[in-house]
C-alpha cells in the first residue's frame, strides 16, 4: 500500500512547493525538523509545523493570523475522519498564493516570543 501524500511545502525564505511525502509519524516528523502540531485550516485542510519551534530557535517563516509560525511546515488535506490526506489543487492553489511571499522578520516581534494560553473551565 502507498502511504504518501501530496503536500504544500513551505520552507523557510521560499516560496511553497508540491512535495509527496511519507503519510506516518516519521514522515511528518521529518518535514517539520520535529514533534508536529496540526492546526486546522479553511477548506478542509490542515498546517502541519513543528510543535516547539519557538522554543528551538527555528526562523520565523510566515505570518499565520496574528501569529508566526518559525520552521518548515506543510498543509494537507483533513478526511472526514480525520486523517492527513493528499491536498488537492485548488486547496494547493488557495495556499500557495497565501504564503507566495516570504516576509522578512526583523527577530524583534514580539510574536517570536514563546507563550502559553492557559483556558481554564
């Protein structure tokens, strides 16, 4: 059985790349230098980073709402059990033209700056 998926790649300071890549633990593992943190996005799709990225030091990639992700990561698609699947190419598409441009960071945001949010019930 083929276990890979097509992904949207995109490393630090260049522009974002269709990449097929292994579709388990350490596949995943390998794109983001690291422990993965999934975020959920539009579109059923998914933005996999690097879960201690800020706390490693990794560079600031791009701006994700009103915070950075630092690292390489990749977006995905998200099946309807929650499973990473292969993006298709209007999700690759949408993504693309968001993360086109590579911002230049200063190293002085205040977003690069590891936090916590504490939600209690």
């Amino acid at each position: 059985m083929d276990n890979t998926i097509k992904v949207l790649k995109i490393e630090v300071g260049q522009p974002p790349v269709i990449k097929e890549i292994c579709n388990n633990l350490d596949g995943l593992q390998a794109e983001v230098d690291g422990l993965i943190q999934v975020i959920g996005l539009d579109n059923d799709c998914l933005l996999v980073c690097n879960d201690e990225g800020k706390l490693n030091g990794m560079k600031p990639n791009r701006w994700l709402g009103d915070d950075i992700v630092c690292g390489p990561f990749f977006i995905c698609g998200d099946s309807m059990e929650g499973e990473f699947v292969s993006i298709t190419d209007r999700q690759a598409d949408k993504y693309a033209e968001q993360f086109a441009v590579a911002p230049a960071f200063t190293g002085e945001e205040k977003e690069l700056e590891p936090h916590i949010t504490f939600i209690s019930f």
